[in-house]
C-alpha cells in the first residue's frame, strides 16, 4: 500500500510552485506573488474549496489569475 504523503508538506511545496510560476512565468516580484497567494487563502478559507483538497491550487491559479486582471 503506497504511503501517505505529509499534508502540510504537500501544501507547501505546492505553495512554492505557484509562487515560482507567478514569478518566473507571470514575472510577479515575489512581494507581489506573495500578495496574491495571500489573498488567495483567505478568500478559499471563507468561500473553499478547503485546504488540501484536490483541485485546491488549481483553482488558486484561476482565482489569482482572474482577479489579477480586474486590477
């Protein structure tokens, strides 16, 4: 049976892809990615999808990425 991964492992490392993307693709300043991401948990934090649930980054990037563009 495969074993289970560390959860907050997987978050963060998951975390610190989408900061690099938002810098190195995006070309975000890393305050400025952080901002993002910051703003990201919050607002999945009131309205989900929970923490560590599948999907959970995928939708931080749309959700970064749309509301990028509104600003």
């Amino acid at each position: 049976m495969p074993r289970r991964g560390d959860p907050e492992r997987i978050y963060h490392a998951q975390r610190a892809g989408v900061f690099m993307r938002l810098v190195s693709a995006e070309r975000l300043d890393q305050l400025d990615a952080e901002h993002w991401i910051s703003r990201w948990e919050g607002e999945a934090e009131v309205n989900g999808p929970a923490v560590g649930s599948q999907g959970y980054w995928d939708a931080a990037w749309s959700w970064i990425t749309e509301n990028r563009r509104k600003h």
